[in-house]
C-alpha cells in the first residue's frame, strides 16, 4: 500500500508583543479539537502555580523563562491538522529583542498571519514585522485584528486600523490576502462566524487559511545548482547539490560559474532507488557525474549555458542586521551566498531605513535590529542572480565572528555583469615572443613606458590635466599619448553605450590597449571617469606594474560648479541615465599611487605634480616601484 | 515535490553540509524508529556510504530486541560503531526527579564520547514535535563549554545557511530530521521499507510507541501489529508520542534542565 500524503503548509504567526499571537494558537488548537490529552489540564496547572488566570501561550511557550516573564522568547513550531491539509504553525517572537528569532522563524514560511491589537493598533513591530516579511520573501500576509472584545466589536475602529496598514503595506509593497476581525480569546471568526462583527462579510480564519496558496517550486526558472561538495567514496566522482531552481536532464551541458568550466551530465546519482533518474528539478539534492574530467570546487553554481548567473565582485543590498555589534562602513564579515563563502568588506552604507515611517538617513554604522542599503564588495569573484530575477540565488547571510548576524538581498542597479569581461573565447592561443626586448625600447627611448590612468568625477579636471601632462611631456622628449573617453568612443568603443555592462567594456579595451601601448614603450595618459574599482583593478592587472592610478579629486559640488558641457544640469532633470555621482555610483580608489585635489590646485600645479611624478618614477633610472 | 520528498531534500541537504563543513563528526544512533530514518537519510545523501561513525550511548538497560537490532544492522548497513557507557546513577545529579536523574546518564554517556573522540559535531535524531523545548531548536546548535545548550540566546538561522563556525572547545548538535513529524517518519519508514524494532508493533494487546530505558520507559495498549495499522492509529489519536516516557512528566521543568545540560 502506498502511504497516503497529506500537503503541509508553512505558516508564521507575527505581530507587536502582546497583540496575541500565543493566545490565536491556542484557540486555533482548541476549536479544532486538537490539543493533545491533558495540556489542556497541564496548562492549567501551571497558570495555578504562578496564580495567573488561564494563559494559552503556555501551549508554544515551553521556557521556564517564558512562562515565568509571560514573554515569547525563541520561535518555536507546532502541528495543526485541519480538513484538507496540516499546519506548521510557526510562533514568532513579538519583542524588538528577539528579531533574530523572529527572522529565524519566518524566513521559512509560505504564507503570515500578522496580528494587530485592536486596541493599541498599528504599532512599531507591526510595520517592522510586514518590513521583514517583505524581505524575507513571503507573498500571503492575513492580517488579524485581535482583541475585537475589548473594542466592543466597533466597526470604525477596524476599519481605521485596516486603513493605516494597508497604506503602509502599499508603500513597502507588501502583499495582503485579508484583513480579518477576530477574538482569539472569545473565538470570533475563528472556526466559526461571530454574532458579534454582523458588519463583517468576509471568511472566517479556517475558511481564509484554506485558501492559502503553497509555495510554488521555481521549475520555471533557468537552472540554478550551487555545488554543495564532491564526493570519491568509490570509482564513480559525484558532484552534489541541491537545485535551487529549474530542471536539469542528462546529456544537459552545464556551465559552472565564476570558473566558466563547462561539462556534461553523464548520469543522475541516486541510492536505493531501482530506476536511475533522467531528470533533477527544483528542491531536489541530487548528485551528478559528467562526461569530461572537471575540477569544480563547493561554491561554484552550475547553470545552462544560455542564461548563466551574473558574476561580479561587488554588489547591493537591502539588509537587516541582527548582530551584537553594528554593521560597520569598511567592515569586514563572511559572506555566505549558497555553497559561496568569501571576505566582504562594507563599501559604503547608503541609507538606513526607519521602518516605522520609512524615512532614511545616511550613516557610518548600521545598529542591530536595524535595515539598510548597503555596497558590498568581495575579495573574490562571486555568481549571483539579482532577488527580483531569481530568489534562492540572490540572497546571503554576513557572518561576524561566530554568529550569522545578518541577511540581505541583492541587487545590481547600476553594477556590471563581469562574466563576458572574464571570459576569453578562444582557447588555442599561442603568445607570439617579440625579438625586440621592452628594455631595448626602453633603452631608446630614455624612459619607461607606463599607464598614468586619470579617475575622478565628470568635470574633475581628467581631460584638461592629462592634454596638459602630453604636451609638457612632449616637451621633455617623452613618447606621450593621450586615450581620452569621447575620442575612444568614436572608434575603438563606438559599438558601446552607458549601461553599467557597457561602461564596463569600454574600460576593458582602454585598460588592454593601454597595456599594449605602454609595452611598446609609450607613457599613455588615459583620462575615463571610470567609476568601478573592479573596472579600474582589471586595467591595473592588464598593464601590471607599469600601471599607476591618478585620483583626480573634485568634490561633486565643486564639478557641480563648473559643469562644463552642461552635463549635471541634464542629469539633474532626468534627461541622462546612470549619470556617475548623481544616479550611479562612483568609487574612488583606495590606495591611487598619485592624489592630485583639484578643488585646492590651481592646473599649473596640478600638471607640475604629474610631471614630477613621471620624471620621480618613468626616467631613465627611476625607481620602478610604484609610490 | 511531495512532502516526504521535500522532507527528504532538506535532511540530506543537512547531512552534506555538516560533511563538508565540520571535522570529526558522529551520529547518535538510538535504534529507534528516528535513528533508524536518520541512519537512512545518511545512505542516501553519500550514495550508499556513511562517512562517520555511528554512535551507541548505551545505558545497558535497553530491550533484548534492541541489541538484537544493533548488532544484525551495523553489519548489514555498514556502520562504523562506537559504543559509550553510561555511568551508574549514584553519580548524576541527585536534584534531578527519579526518571530524569536516570537518563541524564545518558548525557553523562554522550559527553565523555564526545570528549574521548574529540568530536565536533554530533548528528541526534530529535525532533520538533515530540516535546515543546525541542519545537525550539536550531538545526546547527551550537553547545558551550560541557555541552549546555544557551537556548535563551540561540543564533539565528535562516535561509538554510547554518551556524558551522564556533569557538574552540565547544561543539555542534546537528538534527536532521526537526522538521519530520512522528507520522512522517512511519510514512517515510514505509515508502522506503526501513527496517524497525519489532517492539514498536502490538504483542498481546500492547506496543511501544517511543523506545527507550526498560525500566523509565511503557508500552501503550494498541492493536497496531503491522506499519499500517500504527499509521491508521497515529492519524486517529490525541496522546502525545512521548507520553509513555516517565521522565518527560515528573517536574514542568524536568526536560528543559535535562536539555540545557546536554541531553538530545
């Protein structure tokens, strides 16, 4: 006989402390006549021997603490039978202090009830609790006003409750499936409907939650499989993980990212199962083998090759923290993204978000409890999906010290995909070994070739210093060439546009033709905002040590001033996109070999420092390290 | 997915987990119906192997079908097996109620293996419904210093990424099955035609619901003889599962006290 399967839904009940959740638990167990022999007798006990009258939260709170302080500390989880389907019941934590515990048990529910005291109404928790829902990915919220006894059953006064939240719900984008008037305690409108709320229309909370939806696997989706580990436990090599969305079939070619190794499923791995599978879809831990000897490490995420993950080294994030510590601007914490655990530092926190009016405020530190947007940047290349394209994909956890102490989820508005910026097409190469020697040229020329690569605001003074630097260069018998960025796009880069990809590649072929040149002995003068640190770290890697960052400092009222092209104006108005220091991100460089501020300098200073700069590290003789 | 795929996903997806992430690792095996699914589950997610030892903390006073059990099962499944001792009662906590004081042994057992292996991480079998403080554990569980459980403060654990770094000289209980309800486990134990003791099944009018020390431990009067009918029983009934454990009623608190010092 095949057993029979019963469908289960995961449901979390939240709210402010003491709007009821506890008690709604209770009666839930109670009118479904499913509270176990004699917890209703040893509940009852144990409110007698601290002499309280009757208290339903004993049934979830099992903590001495608990019971003693009459306060829900951890979450804790219980089984509800109803007539179609089972109920993890899951109770949350109401306190500010106990959010982890809160986060800990949400974040693996379906669907939330959310309770709300009608007396005391929409409170601090209530709008943190719908915050964190939202981000946590829940999509059913019932909303339950409690208490309705204690009101006198008032229609006015849950309408106006109902009223305030549902703005507020709107405003986050928080999805409602109801807004329920009940008394947990009297059991209105909980398995029946009360004779006391005749003004409401609408199902009882039974009749609500049968109409819940389960969570639906993401089979839709493109693949998604994180290798969690490989196994040699015999001849066969077994790649492990569990596919987080899509579906995979034997005979698929996978690619693995951020490495770009791609191979073929041989065969599905399973134990104890008499047909070997063809076929591994969402929420199943598989096991593969491929076709071709592949080294992949845990961490790596396979995908099809047509809709591959995004890499990058640097994304944003809406967060909540939940540390001991504040989340720190420069920090540094673990990152674990999937099977993905790699150094992060905090780049830059760029609001934080009071989630009792929505209103933010920049600031240096993010203090527990709190949300926040946030710049991470990590020490290596990670694979990724923006939250909004895939969710299990596009989230992570930070570790500080010991202790998880926070999650987030990503997102890349105004960050470049970098995987066609990694990946080299061709695979039979062969370098070509030139007969003349660069200290030949250099010998010639009596100076070394190098990068001086200009980065600073639209405005800052890049073009003006680096025509300056050619010609005074020129003037001392140096081989100097400007690369400047309207110029390139004409030719070079005139099939890229302004998006973050396409900034990205443009700064790809400056960087690599600028390595070129300088190899051929030329001192180039590159003159790019350039924005991204990823970008500029990778024209760094191409030129090698030749290659020296000139931070062309102007702060962005100061380039606001002068706005030569009447660029920022434009910006300002909305007429331009992804315009750097007004809508995108500009991250200045950390650790430039030249600063030259040309908010304090006049430009003849400015050229003067660049020259001297030159002759101090490219003349003949100079020292080579950068400094 | 079905529900005890689904189940099933999230156990082996533990169970790799706590492979790659933790050194020294072992699993409690207690010969019941939980262990036994836990015992499975291993199979399943290293594709027929069990890569740590299994571990038999061993009061001596377990039911003669038990050891039967154990010894015809490491063999056929495989498992590598360590046994601990128990030490004598007289030695454990005297405040502890009669029932409570009795199986604290095993806690008493189950540290000094820890301690005699060096492990780092511990499989146990509980689950969250059979008793209201194991409703609030974590999957990774961090334990301080002497194994006590910090079940005020536990870390949070979310997105099924788990707490797999601690400090020095302390250690992890890792659960696999948490989130398996009591008839989950005989639906599964069906489906997968897992082996149990047969004590677990209605002799003269009586069987064993949950398994544990002879003498704190009492069977249930029930007709179930065959798997399906103690489903049809278990569908049917309002007794909590561990009801015929003595230790588990003796004091509000007896359980907790036994947990936050280190008990399953």
């Amino acid at each position: 006989m095949q057993p029979t399967e019963r469908a289960v839904l995961r449901l979390v009940v939240v709210g402010h402390v003491d709007h009821g959740k506890s008690t709604l638990i209770g009666r839930l167990f109670h009118d479904l006549q499913l509270l176990p022999e004699g917890k209703l007798e040893a509940i009852r006990a144990m409110c007698e021997r601290r002499g309280m009258p009757f208290e339903w939260a004993f049934l979830m709170d099992a903590l001495q603490a608990e019971r003693d302080q009459g306060i829900t500390i951890d979450t804790a989880q219980t089984w509800l039978r109803a007539k179609d389907r089972d109920y993890v019941v899951i109770d949350a934590p109401g306190h500010r202090e106990f959010l982890k515990n809160m986060v800990t048990g949400a974040a693996s529910a379906e669907a939330a009830l959310l309770l709300i005291d009608a007396q005391e109404g929409v409170r601090d928790q209530t709008r943190r609790h719908g915050y964190l829902l939202k981000l946590l990915g829940i999509e059913q919220v019932l909303v339950l006003v409690n208490k309705l006894d204690a009101i006198g059953y008032r229609h006015e006064r849950v309408a106006a409750i109902e009223a305030e939240f549902r703005g507020y719900a709107a405003s986050i984008g928080l999805p409602l499936a109801g807004f329920l008037p009940i008394s947990a305690r009297e059991g209105d409108n909980i398995a029946s409907r009360s004779a006391q709320t005749l003004w409401y229309e609408g199902p009882t909370l039974v009749e609500a939650l049968a109409k819940l939806r389960p969570m639906a696997r993401a089979v839709d989706l493109p693949l998604r499989l994180p290798i969690q580990d490989v196994y040699k436990f015999d001849e066969r090599r077994i790649f492990a993980g569990r596919i987080e969305s899509g579906i995979l079939r034997v005979g698929d070619t996978l690619v693995f990212s951020p490495s770009n190794k791609s191979a073929r499923v041989a065969s599905i791995e399973a134990w104890a199962c008499d047909v070997p599978p063809v076929e591994g879809r969402a929420g199943q831990s598989v096991g593969l083998t491929f076709a071709e000897p592949i080294f992949v490490e845990r961490g790596e995420v396979a995908s099809h090759e047509a809709e591959p993950p995004v890499e990058t080294d640097v994304f944003r994030a809406r967060l909540f923290w939940l540390g001991r510590n504040p989340l720190r601007r420069g920090g540094r914490y673990k990152l674990k993204l999937n099977h993905q655990a790699v150094p992060v530092s905090v780049q830059a926190i760029e609001r934080v978000i009071d989630t009792t009016d929505l209103s933010d405020q920049a600031s240096e530190q993010v203090e527990r409890n709190a949300v926040a947007e946030v710049v991470l940047r990590a020490d290596s290349m990670l694979a990724l999906d923006p939250h909004g394209r895939l969710t299990r994909t596009g989230r992570f956890v930070l570790v500080d010290g010991y202790d998880i102490a926070g999650g987030g989820i990503i997102s890349m508005q105004g960050y470049a995909d970098q995987r066609h910026l990694m990946v080299r097409r061709a695979t039979n190469l062969t370098r070509v070994e030139h007969e003349v020697s660069l200290a030949a040229r250099e010998l010639r020329n009596g100076h070394r070739g190098g990068v001086l690569w200009l980065t600073g605001l639209s405005a800052s003074g890049k073009s003006t210093l680096a025509v300056a630097v050619e010609r005074r260069l020129f003037n001392l018998s140096y081989h100097a060439y400007v690369l400047d960025g309207d110029n390139i796009r004409g030719g070079l880069c005139a099939d890229l546009g302004f998006s973050p990809e396409e900034r990205a590649e443009n700064i790809r072929r400056v960087g690599e033709v600028a390595a070129l040149m300088s190899r051929a002995g030329t001192l180039v003068l590159t003159a790019f905002i350039s924005p991204y640190r990823s970008d500029r770290d990778r024209a760094r890697k191409a030129a090698g040590e030749r290659f020296h960052e000139v931070y062309v400092k102007a702060d962005l009222a100061t380039c606001e001033a002068r706005d030569p092209k009447g660029l920022y104006k434009r910006a300002r108005a909305g007429q331009i996109r992804d315009f750097t220091g007004v809508s995108a991100p500009y991250e200045p460089p950390e650790r430039p070999e030249l600063t030259i501020d040309t908010g304090s300098l006049t430009i003849e200073q400015s050229v003067q420092r660049i020259v001297d700069h030159v002759q101090r590290h490219f003349a003949e003789g100079a020292a080579f390290a950068g400094g | 997915m079905r529900h005890l795929d689904e189940l099933e996903s999230l156990s082996i997806y533990i169970f790799r987990e706590a492979f790659n992430r933790i050194d020294r690792l072992a699993m409690l095996w207690s010969l019941g119906k939980d262990s036994n699914v836990m015992v499975w589950l291993a199979r399943k997610a290293f594709f027929g192997h069990v890569p740590f030892p299994v571990m038999h903390i061993d009061t001596g006073r377990k039911f003669a079908e038990m050891y039967a059990f154990r010894e015809r099962y490491a063999r056929e499944w495989g498992l590598t097996l360590l046994l601990g001792e128990c030490p004598p009662v007289e030695e454990i906590d005297e405040t502890l109620p009669p029932a409570a004081r009795s199986a604290a042994r095993k806690t008493a057992g189950l540290k000094a293996m820890i301690e005699k292996h060096d492990l780092q991480g511990v499989f146990a079998g509980i689950r969250r419904d059979e008793q209201a403080t194991r409703a609030k554990e974590r999957y990774f569980s961090p334990r301080g210093q002497g194994g006590a459980w910090q079940f005020k403060d536990q870390p949070p654990e979310f997105w099924d990424q788990f707490n797999t770094d601690f400090a020095p000289g302390t250690h992890l209980r890792i659960h696999p099955l948490l989130h398996w309800t009591e008839l989950d486990i005989w639906r599964y134990t069906q489906r997968e035609r897992i082996p149990t003791v047969p004590l677990y099944f209605a002799k003269d009018g009586k069987r064993y619901r949950s398994l544990g020390d002879r003498d704190i431990t009492f069977a249930i009067v029930s007709e179930a003889r065959t798997i399906e009918a103690v489903i049809a029983e278990l569908e049917a009934t309002l007794t909590p599962e561990r009801a015929g454990r003595a230790m588990d009623h003796e004091a509000e608190d007896a359980f907790e006290r036994l947990r936050a010092d280190g008990y399953m």
